[in-house]
C-alpha cells in the first residue's frame, strides 16, 4: 500500500486540500512584493548636482531653477544636464546660447537635488546612491537574493528534519521582523545586512508553502495545485504596482507590503505537517492525527478504521531502522546525480531570465508602474495555459519548450529596431509571460522528481541554484554600460541553454511521487516504477507507457489474455524482459516484470 492508496480513501483533492491552499496563499502573495521591490526602493529619479556652492552673490541667486541649470552644468548629447558634473563657477555667458563643450568640469560638490515628482524617498535619495556609487542600489538586490540563497541551503536541510510546518513559522516569524527592521535602518550597510536576513527568511515560506501542498493531493491534481497556487505570486506581483503607486517612500512600502505575514502567522495554527514527511520517518500516530482530520473535513471514514498505525508506517518506512538524509544524498546515486545535476541547471536558467526581464522595465516609453502591472498581468494567462499543456505534452517538454521561446523572444528583440516600439513591447510581453510559465512548470516539475526522503534536500539545492542566477541577474544589467546589447545576448543564451538541458530530465506525467532513493534509480532500468511495484491489469495507460520502455504490443495482448488464476511468464525476444502474471494477497491481478525469470517460475 502507498500513500496515494491512503489519499484515495480520504479524497485527495476536498474542502482539506482547497483551505490549504487558501491558507498558505496569503504569505505567497509578500514573495514578489519582496522578491521585486528593489525595482521600485532602488529606483534613481533625475537628479542633478547641487549648485549652492557656486553662488555668486544676487546674480546668481536671481536666476531662475532652469537658468541655474545651463550656467552650472554640462550638457549631455541629449541636450539634458549631466548628472554627476559641473562647472567650477557660473557660465554667464551660456545664457546667451554659448557652447559650454570646453569648459573645465568637477563632480558634484554639495551632493545632488533629485526630483521628487514620482518617488518621495529612495534608496538612492537616502543615501546618495548615484553616480560613482549607483551600482549599490542593484547591489542590494543581490546581496537580498545571496540571503534567499543561503536560505535555500538551510531550509531544506532543516524542513527534511524538523518537519515542514514548524519551519514554515520560523519563516514566517524571520520574515516579518526583520524586514520591518530594514526599514528603520539608519545607514546602507545596516539596510544590506537586514535585507540578507529577510531573504533568508522569506526561502522558507515558497518552499514549505509550495511542498506542504503537492504532498497533501492525488497524483490526477498536482498540476491544478502547482499551478493555481502559483497565481498568487502573480496577484502579488500585480498589487506590489499599485502598493509602489500609492505608497512613495521606501519605509513605508517595505512595511506595506510586509503587513500580511502578520495574518499569516494566526493561520499558521491551522496549517497541518505534511502526513508523507510523517510517515516516511516513522511517526505514524501524528500521521494519523493529521490523515483524520483530512477525512473529517472532506466528509470521509477516519482512515483508523480501515488501517494499523503499523500498517500506515509500513506505506512509506519500510525498513526499521530509521535512515537520515543529507544533501549528499543528492550525488551519491547515478539518477539522483543525474537529477541533481541538470535541474541546478534549468534553475539557474529559470531564475536568471525571468528576474532579467523582470527588473529591466525602462524600454516600454510608459511609467515603470504601468510597465510593471503589465509584465504581471501577463503571467496569468501564461499560468493558465501552463495548466493545460503540462497535462497535454508532459512536463518535460513544457519545460524547455518555455524556456527555448523565451529565448527566441530575446533574440528577435536583439535585431528590432528601436523605431519599432510597439512591435518590441509586444515580443517582450510574450517573452515575460513564457518566462513565467517556464519558472511555473520548473517549481512543480521538481518537486515530482525528487522522491520524498529528499524532497525538501532537493527543493533547497534548486532554489539556491535559482537564487544564484537572481543575484547575478542584476550584475548582468550593469553590463550594458559596456555593451547595450550584451546583457540581452547573455539572458538570451542562458535561456536556449537550460532549455536543451531540460530535455534530458525524465517525465514525471501521471507517475506516483517517489518515495525513496531506490524508487527513483529503479526508473533507470529501462521499466517504469509502476510496473517494479506491480501494476493492476486494468491501468491501461500505465501499462503503455511501461510499453514504451521495452515491452511491445505483442507481449502486451499476450498479457491480457492469460488467466487471472495461474502464473503466467512471457518473455521479450528483443530486450530479455520477463514478465508473470499472478495472484496478489489480497487477491488482486498483477503484473511484475523483471530482467530474470523467476526461479519459482522457471518450468512455465
């Protein structure tokens, strides 16, 4: 007996499963309000040097702000004042349209005036972050993700030992007071350290949120979970544009959009542990506790009446001796090497395009807030399709087939003319949602390949992967200094890259969640893990898809027409495989293949 036999009994997608959902949608929704903010708190308005100390009695101090401008500062080709230079005394006669193109020039003396038409305050007003030291406002968004990073790490190891759910509070608890404390810093290396330490917090909460729900359904809605219960990301993405429109000061926006974490820890105290991660380490009472409640709410038995607490312990710790998993774990096989391997690849990629095109919002000719709403509002018809398509092509292909468009969306806005602005902000739209739909696709993908023992191991590896290529992303934009186009040509290659590279994982489409290591290398035999654990007659697509990995039609019709009531062995001609037909000891009729014939069966 599996878990997924237990979930049929109790109903694996009820009333339980949606307020679960709902619970763990209100800490979703601070992630991109977080995750994005540097976009908005990090934004540098105009700005210009402070001319105060060019004052050169009533003359100067009677002209006009624009008049000021023209006889203090230098002119880009552009025709607008440069920002971080001025001449080292009034130019009287430039207001006679003189030529200021000879003229000696200093960097600014007095610090700058910055136009506080759309921002109040930011981090550039707060602490002068412009000019020599304007890569530190992008800086602080990798220091944030180099936070999620280490977090990533940490959580995984802590959630496969302590349990999802108490991880999930200190998470919370993380998250909620340090982010409040960053916005009462009071110097930028303060502000850095707390915005590390909310980072840290805040891996949890998308982690145990997103596990803590593929583990409590069926195998036939994982897709449905993974997917809608992504759209709060979307809806959080939406309003943290309308949260920056109201709310101009950075303080406060960091408070606004922090707020709901309170709420989120009152609902914390309804929000179950996950039964499997009970099961799979042997405390099956708690298991139990929690598997009742499940079928209480979804109007079904108590599972107790049915099974032993031994029996229940049985379904997913076989052996007695308990056995502690690391991240080691992860490369000690050759699947899990496989697996662990190219997943951190399509992570990075994931990450490192999505955040690319994500904080590179200035090329639309609209304001950054409307820009903003629009690259989110993409990401829910892309959701929704990602719902269909997973269902339709599988996983595997839906990953790189994402993946590779976004990046032919990149290259086709490398070669547009700038003059064709309408037409590059439609490639762009469509590459923002594709992106989205690929980080969409990635999150539910992984968590159907790592089995249950090193779920959460797995899940804190990607996500520091991801968080790796989140940090780099906003180095990668500085290089347009350097080059216009190279920032677009590394986000593009990066994105064709992980594409090809998701093509080699294996597909996960209606395959049960793995339990064990040894449940997850037994899929590199050639077999489906269906057909190792014995497979009723009537699964018919299971039966195919095992058709698929060695066993023809013919052996297939010879199968279905043996006796329920007599073992039976057929072999393959081309690839050896014998399978035998049996009685179960519950009486059922099953299929079990193997590479040797049976000794007990060997005179059939």
């Amino acid at each position: 007996m599996k878990f997924e036999n237990i979930l049929e009994e109790i109903n694996g997608f009820g009333p339980f499963q949606i307020l679960l959902i709902v619970m763990l949608c209100t800490p979703r929704i601070v992630l991109p309000c977080h995750f994005l903010l540097n976009i908005f708190i990090g934004a540098t308005p105009p700005h210009h040097c402070d001319f105060s100390s060019l004052g050169d009695g009533d003359l100067f101090t009677n002209l006009t702000r624009e008049q000021r401008l023209v006889v203090s500062a230098p002119l880009r080709d552009d025709g607008a004042p440069r920002s971080c230079e001025m001449f080292t005394e009034p130019q009287f006669h430039l207001l006679s349209n003189g030529s200021g193109a000879e003229l000696p020039t200093v960097p600014c003396r007095s610090g700058w005036v910055y136009d506080n038409s759309t921002f109040t305050s930011t981090l550039a007003t707060e602490w002068d972050l412009v000019c020599d030291s304007k890569s530190l406002t992008k800086t602080t968004s990798t220091i944030f993700f180099v936070g999620v990073m280490m977090g990533a790490i940490a959580t995984g190891y802590l959630c496969d030992k302590y349990g999802r759910r108490n991880v999930l509070l200190a998470s919370y608890i993380m998250s909620l007071v340090f982010s409040y404390a960053s916005a009462f810093a009071n110097s930028y290396v303060m502000f850095a350290v707390l915005r590390f330490l909310t980072g840290f917090g805040l891996t949890g909460i998308g982690i145990n949120s997103l596990v803590l729900t593929i583990e409590w359904v069926d195998t036939d809605h994982r897709s449905f979970i993974g997917v809608i219960g992504s759209l709060s990301w979307s809806v959080g993405n939406m309003l943290l544009a309308g949260f920056a429109y109201l709310v101009n000061d950075w303080r406060k926006l960091i408070m606004t959009v922090s707020a709901p974490l309170g709420l989120a820890i009152l609902t914390w105290w309804w929000i179950p542990e996950s039964a499997r991660w009970l099961l799979v380490n042997g405390r099956a009472e708690e298991a139990q506790v929690y598997l009742d409640r499940c079928a209480k709410i979804n109007k079904r038995p108590k599972l107790s009446t049915k099974f032993k607490l031994q029996t229940l312990c049985d379904t997913e710790n076989p052996d007695t001796e308990k056995k502690s998993h690391s991240y080691l774990d992860l490369i000690k096989t050759p699947k899990m090497r496989q697996i662990t391997l190219i997943t951190g690849i399509v992570w990075f990629g994931v990450a490192s395009t999505y955040y690319g095109i994500s904080m590179n919002i200035g090329g639309f000719g609209l304001n950054m807030y409307l820009t903003h709403f629009i690259y989110a509002a993409i990401e829910v018809p892309a959701k929704l399709t990602v719902y269909f398509t997973l269902n339709i092509i599988g996983r595997r292909k839906c990953q790189s087939g994402t993946l590779l468009l976004t990046g032919i969306c990149l290259a086709i806005n490398i070669f547009l003319p700038k003059d064709l602005w309408l037409l590059r902000t439609v490639v762009a739209i469509l590459g923002k949602g594709l992106s989205e739909a690929a980080f969409t696709t990635v999150f539910l993908y992984t968590t159907e390949l790592y089995p249950t023992v090193l779920r959460q191991n797995g899940l804190g590896y990607t996500n520091f992967m991801s968080r790796l290529g989140v940090a780099i992303a906003p180095l990668i934009l500085l290089l347009e200094d350097v080059w216009t186009l190279l920032p677009q040509i590394i986000i593009c290659s990066v994105a064709v890259v992980s594409g090809l590279a998701a093509l080699l994982l294996p597909e996960t489409l209606r395959v049960k969640l793995p339990e064990t290591i040894e449940e997850v290398e037994e899929q590199s035999q050639g077999l489906d893990q269906n057909l190792d654990q014995g497979l009723d007659l009537n699964l018919e697509q299971n039966l195919e898809q095992n058709l698929d990995q060695g066993l023809d039609q013919n052996l297939r019709r010879l199968l279905s027409e043996k006796g329920a009531y007599s073992p039976d062995v057929v072999q393959h001609e081309s690839t050896g495989t014998c399978c035998y037909s049996n009685v179960g000891s519950k009486g059922e009729f099953v299929i079990k293949c193997q590479t040797q014939v049976p000794s007990s069966l060997s005179g059939s």
